[in-house]
C-alpha cells in the first residue's frame, strides 16, 4: 500500500498537493495526519463526500510500501508515519528550501516555489491527465492562498503557469476567493487589535522589522494574513509576530526582500522558507532579543546606487529647445541631463532637460529658445548611497537622481536612477550548473553523492539520466555513479552501505554493482569503460577507460552528461545542455541506431515521458537501423527487455504510438498499434495481497494485453522469447471465456496474480478484481480467531451484495462498526 501524506492542520496547498498526488499515484491512501485548517473546516462536509481521507490511524502501518510526502519534508509534521521513515521509499513534493533532518527521499521534487501545487501541476500535464472541477478547484486555492493571490514575494511564473492550467480544467475561480477569503473572523480581529497596539518597527541597516505581540487562550485563527496586513499597514520590509500561547510561543516571521526568515528563525528552532517561517519557542524575551540582535547577519548587503543604476549616463550639450526635445524622443528618454565639461572627465550638470517641460515650452512658442532656460534641478548622490535613503531624493529630483563624483570643480557622472527602476526585477544570481544539479537531486540521493564527494577526492561521476532528470526538475528512485579506473566498485558498495544500511551485489564480469540503500534509494555503479561492436547490432565488446571515452559509447547527447563530485563541473562534450533547453533527442553519431537498434526504443520512452521529440539526425539515421540486414543481427533480448521497460511507464502507449509513427513498431517487433480503451481498463488496487511486485503485475498484463490484438500473438510472444509461464497465461486469454480462465488460473501463481477479471463479451480485456474483506483483516483490527469473525464476514457479504459496500476501504469501515456496535468485543 501506498500513502499521501502532508502533515498536520492541513491548508489548501496541502490538501491541494495530496489530490494531485492521488492522480499521479492511483491507487494511493491519502491519510489524514492531524485536523484541517482555517475555512478548510468549514468545507469539511463537502471533501468528505467528494475526497477520501483516511485518518492516519485507521492505516496499519505494516502494510505501508511507500509514501508520498507533500509541502512537507518534515519527520516530525507526520505523525504515526515517521516510523516509516528509512524503512520505506518516500517521494518529497515540496516547495519549502531544504533544512537538516529533512526525509531522505529518494523522488520527487523540492524547488522553492509560491505553492507545492505548482510542482505537482507540471507532472499532471506531462502525463495527459484530466481533474475534475473540484480536484482542480481545491489545486487553485492552494496555490492562490500560498502566493496570497499572486502577490506574495515568492510567486513565481511557475505557479501563474499551474493555475492557468488549473483553470482550463475547470477550476472554479469564484469559490476559491470564498474558500480563500480575505475577510476576517472575530478571533482574528482580535488578534489583530492585540499585535497593532504593541507594534513597534526596528531599524537596522535600512531594514525595516515590525515587531507585534498578542496573548492568546482560547482558538488561535491562521495568522498569515495577519502578517501581511500587518505588514502593508506599516510600509515595514518584515514583521516578526509574537503569539503567546500558555508557556509556549508562536514566533510567525514574514519578509520581503533581504532577509531569509527561514535561516533567521532555524537558530531558535524554526524555519520555512526565505519569505516566511514559523518558530515554537519557550522563552519569548530571550528568543526576541537574540533575533533581534542577530538581525544584521542575516541581512543580505543592502544594494546601493552604484549596483543598480543605469550606466553609461547620456548627456546634452547647452541648445535649444526644438533640439534638447527632438534627442530625447529620438532616445526615447524621458529626461537628459544637461552638462557643460570643466577638465577631463568632470562635467557641471546645469539641470535636468524633461520631456513634458521642452513640449510645453514648444507649444508657449519657445522652440527656439536656449533650453537653459527650462531646466529642472538636478541631484547628484554618491554611488555608494544605500538603495533604501533615495526615496526622499526622487521627490526632490522629480523621480530621478544622478550618480557621480566629484571630479576637480565639476562632477563625474557614472550613472542615473529613476523611480521605475525601483520596481524593475534584480538581475538573478544563477548558481553553476553542478550546484543546481545538487540542489535539484531528491534529498536521499543528495546526502549519498555529498558524502561519496567527502569520500572520494576524484574519479566519481553522476552520469546519464539522473544528471539529465536533474537540470529538468525531475528526479526519480534511483542514481547512476561511473566509477573511473582506479575507483573500485566493490569499494564504492561497502562505502555506502556502511553509511547508510542497506545490501549491494556484485558482478565482477562487467565491473558493476546495485546498491539498494536502507531509506529505498537504488545506486547503480559502474566502472567507466568503452565499447567496440564487431558488427551492427551485436552485444558490444567492453574494456575500461577514462569518463571521456564512458561518455562517447552513450545513446543520447542529453544522457551523455556527467557531473564530477570531486570539482562539480559538468562534462557535456556532445552539447547535451543545449539539446536538452530545445527538447530534442539527438544521436552522438550517425550508426548510433545500426549498432544498437535497441536505442530507438530508448528515444522514443524518453520522448513519451519528458514530452522531447527526434532531432533532424535521429530522424535520417532510423531507416540504416531497420534494414532487415541490420535487424537480423539485433540481439533479441536488447530489443525484448527494451519493450518491457517501455510498458512499466505511465506513457507506454504514447511511446509505441511514436514507434508506429516512426516506422519502427513493425520492424523492430513484428506489432501493430493495439487500441488505446482495453489498457484503460486495467486497474490495480492493493496488489501486495497477491505476493508480486506493482510494477511485475503492470507489465505482465500490459504485455499479454499488447499481444492479444497482433495477429498470430503466440508466434509473436515465442519470437520474443517471452518465458513459458506467459506463454501460457496468453493461450488461456485468447481462449475468452472467463470460468475457463479462472478455473485454470487459480493453479498457476503468474496467472492469478496478473488477470484479476475479464470481459467476456470483449476479446482479451482486463479490470480489476475487487479486493474484499477477509479474516486476516479482521484479525488485524484486534478481533480474537472464533465464530465471531465468520460472522462479521457474512454481514459484510450481506453488504456487498446489496451494494451497501462497493470497496474495500468501505467494507473495512462497516467491520469496524459491527466490532465496536457492542455485538462483538475487541480484547483489550
């Protein structure tokens, strides 16, 4: 079974997360930790009948195999599931910056974003999926409640994307500003009367804190909004709310620019993100005092009018009015000072010659007139004034100032800055590639390359997808690490599992090794090596050799990229990066596909899921590879493991509908594009009942499925050397009649675990056989072994077969009342 989990008090960002999570992940129980928050309360009745959220306890955790964490990456925020962490794989979906202690994930996505739905949103698109209006709804007021509407200092085009891709799917914009509402409840009126009359801004270093404090006994509301009020009330760049709650303290810290509230509150306890956090504290005088005395070394360095000013400045000369006006609209400047030079570079500045002045000049008949005459006053500051003492000055030069210093009798003008440059957008400070790789790898796979980086001083590279995933937002299970002669393997292995648990094996034929770590993170290893094909479509010849020549035997520039963790430079000698910004899959060299034709395959499960298509190359270099000449030689396995590895993705029918389109589909297989409706009808619910893995069952039927709608399917299914079980599996299929099928597969493990049900009137179509009620899960809930639990299972049958009970969840609940209704007791 799988979770979606967030934490508690849930919000609408939260809760919005969890329902986009659910789609990704059918199948998944959203478990409730802890109650609902603010106006969600008061839509409660409506979630309870549209959504299915299972209080955390009802969950045995037992038979927990994996969790979804979102806008959370928190142990502690999880309640019963933290014994889960480390035991199981977790997905982070999260949009809070990284902290120490965080769940060591192994997938997902952390980017401070305004709303985790905003992560979430882009995956949902990607895969074709469709919300319904509430699912849609309930993602929109996340996003509009975390960015404030869109105001918010941490909104970012990545959510105004979401939410108009929300809207499209019929979210109801009207009832999110009712469910999100920016009114008031008395409470929160209260609280805020308390905070306005003990508000009092400190100073430092030209930012502006509002410090606030209230006493409170009974309901505390959210207090978000308050902060934001607060904060427009008094023009302050930041606001530190002080709430006391019996002995313990809220501190609430919001900000807009400068200061990282997240990193400033964590030296009390607290964090959250660079705009807002949050802090439990005991203590409150001390907590205050040290915030505040340690304000300015959290403080990013105030930017001056040397950084942000316009350079080079452009001046006129002393001319006239028709002249000074025809330069500025021909510039399209607004206003140009005038300046005459005294020596050098030192110019004295006469004045400033404004557009809207020379035009009413020239209307007055004045044209001609020296423009002299028409000046407005000019202030010259020093470069090295903070941003924050100019505003005075633009009053006083009419929105501008100029940037200078003196130069002998005159001044040397180094720049201007006007007012609209006050709201124009701060260059961004991009980090090197390598560390945005990092930051961007789940926080499992992060730990694990940071500490092979302090380990090994050089010869380790991130290689292939988990780089290319990385620089597009993605992330998935598992790593691969290339390992350069002089790093061994079995060296690496023993590293990792001694510093994180877990089990590796390995194969000294091909120098490689999986490690399967003890938090769910897979790490292939692999000795760098180079390959030589004795002929087209033969297995390759190996032998070791240095990243450069690992690189070259690659399928794809956007996977022939490695990152080194000794210097963390990333190595793109085919121009991956540039291939990977245009979306396109791009062959390292023309035979590529007539040595592997394998790779087309490849190509096309990667266009499918990344949304990439073939470039020019691939597409000249496809025919060579499907000569009959060229395919006859293809290893069959290459080719057959290829095609399962296509059908454990979400998007394989896209994947082979590309083949098909590409000519490709006959050729490599032999197969034809089946329907698209039959495999819709596959579900899978709780398939660890039935003893094999999810992603066995998924492929198996896919598999069998494919194969009913070619013609010839057992010739088909022997010619890819599928194992004699299936084979089996496929001839009871086509047979069509389900008792047949069910007598026969009830003997046979593979069959009765992958075909749950079949249409009879529908040649070879699947669905779910529905899980129900059994005496083990009755045992789990606590009752003894006895008659009684022969009878609560014959209520439930009852149940079911009036259709008072249609899933498992429900039967499950209706034999929790039948034990807790005073007719059967539970031992203590």
């Amino acid at each position: 079974m799988r979770v979606v989990v967030a934490h508690e008090n849930l919000d609408f960002d939260a809760l919005g997360s969890m329902v986009l999570a659910g789609k990704l992940f059918p199948g998944s129980v959203l478990a409730l930790v802890g109650g609902l928050e603010g106006p969600l309360k008061e839509i409660a009745p409506l979630l309870e009948d549209r959504l299915d959220l299972v209080p955390a306890s009802e969950v045995p955790l037992q038979r927990v195999t994996g969790v979804i964490l979102v806008d959370n990456a928190r142990p502690e925020r999880i309640g019963p599931f933290k014994a889960l962490v480390g035991r199981v794989p977790f997905l982070v979906f999260d949009h809070h910056p990284r902290a120490p202690g965080d769940v060591p994930a192994v997938g997902g996505r952390v980017a401070q974003v305004g709303a985790t739905v905003s992560l979430l949103v882009p995956l949902i698109r990607e895969r074709g999926l469709t919300l319904t209006p509430l699912e849609a709804t309930l993602a929109y007021a996340g996003i509009w409640e975390d960015t404030g509407g869109f105001s918010f200092p941490s909104t970012t085009p990545l959510d105004l994307e979401a939410a108009h891709f929300l809207a499209q799917q019929g979210a109801e914009i009207p009832r999110v500003r009712q469910w999100v509402r920016p009114h008031m409840g008395e409470e929160a009126r209260e609280v805020l009367k308390a905070l306005m009359r003990t508000a009092r801004v400190v100073n430092r270093e030209g930012f502006r804190l509002l410090l606030c404090q209230a006493k409170e006994e009974g309901y505390v509301p959210a207090l978000a909004p308050l902060a934001h009020t607060l904060l427009d009330l008094h023009e302050a760049d930041g606001v530190l709310l002080v709430l006391k709650l019996g002995r313990e303290v809220l501190l609430i810290a919001r900000s807009r620019e400068r200061l990282d509230v997240g990193r400033w509150l964590s030296q009390v306890g607290g964090g959250g993100h660079p705009r807002a956090a949050f802090a439990r504290v005991r203590g409150v005088r001390n907590a205050v005092k040290r915030l505040v005395e340690s304000l300015p070394r959290y403080l990013e360095p105030e930017p001056t009018l040397g950084e942000v000013m316009t350079s080079p400045v452009e001046t006129l000369r002393p001319t006239t009015v028709r002249e000074a006006l025809r330069v500025l609209e021909d510039r399209g400047y607004g206003a140009m000072p005038v300046v005459v030079p005294v020596g050098g570079e030192g110019v004295r500045i006469l004045g400033l010659a404004r557009r809207r002045d020379l035009r009413k000049a020239e209307r007055l008949g004045l044209a001609e007139h020296p423009v002299e005459g028409f000046l407005a006053r000019a202030v010259v500051l020093p470069p090295e004034t903070p941003l924050s003492q100019v505003g005075p000055y633009l009053k006083e030069g009419g929105g501008r100032v100029l940037v200078g210093k003196r130069h002998g009798e005159g001044v040397r003008l180094l720049g201007i800055f006007t007012r609209t440059d006050l709201y124009r957008k701060k260059p961004s400070r991009e980090k090197p590639l390598g560390e945005r790789i990092l930051e961007a790898l789940p926080e499992g796979a992060r730990q694990v390359v940071l500490a092979l980086k302090e380990a090994f001083s050089q010869g380790v590279y991130l290689v292939g997808g988990v780089v290319r995933d990385a620089l597009l937002g993605r992330s998935g299970p598992d790593i691969d690490l290339v390992l350069e002669p002089g790093v061994k393997v079995g060296e690496v292995a023993r590293f990792l599992v001694e510093r994180f648990g877990g089990s590796f094996g390995l194969h000294y034929a091909f120098g490689t090794a999986r490690v399967r770590l003890s938090f769910g993170l897979a790490v292939d290893l692999a000795e760098s090596r180079e390959e030589v094909y004795p002929y087209p479509g033969a297995l390759p010849q190996v032998r070791p050799a240095p990243i450069a020549k690992d690189l070259e035997r690659r399928d794809y520039t956007v996977n022939a990229m490695a990152l080194s963790l000794a210097t963390l430079e990333l190595l793109d000698p085919y121009g991956g990066l540039e291939d990977l910004q245009a979306r396109l899959l791009r062959p390292l060299h023309p035979l590529s596909f007539v040595e592997d034709p394998s790779r087309i395959v490849r190509g096309a499960r990667l266009a499918a899921r990344l949304a990439f298509r073939f470039s020019e190359e691939a597409l000249k270099a496809l025919p060579p590879a499907l000569l009959p000449e060229v395919l006859k030689t293809a290893s069959k396995s290459r080719l057959r493991d290829e095609l399962l590895l296509t059908l454990e993705e979400d998007t394989f029918l896209e994947a082979l509908s590309l083949l098909e389109e590409l000519g490709a589909l006959g050729p490599l297989y032999g197969l034809r594009l089946p329907p698209r409706e039959p495999f819709a009808r596959l579900r899978w619910r709780y398939p660890e009942e039935e003893g094999i893995p999810l992603e066995r069952l998924r492929v198996e039927a896919r598999l069998l499925l494919l194969l009913c709608f070619q013609e010839n399917p057992l010739e088909k299914a022997l010619a890819l050397g599928l194992p004699k079980r299936l084979q089996e599996g496929l001839a009871l299929l086509l047979k069509g009649s389900w008792n047949e099928v069910e007598k026969e597969a009830l003997a046979k493990e593979p069959l009765r675990s992958v075909f749950l049900a079949l249409f009879p009137e529908k040649e070879g179509w699947l669905t779910e056989r529905r899980r129900v009620l059994m005496g083990r899960d009755l045992l789990q809930l606590g009752l003894k072994p006895g008659p009684r639990v022969g009878e609560i299972l014959r209520q439930v049958a009852e149940a079911r077969a009036r259709g008072e009970v249609r899933t498992f969840e429900e039967e499950l609940a209706l034999a929790r009342r039948l034990i807790g209704d005073g007719s059967f007791s539970v031992p203590q």
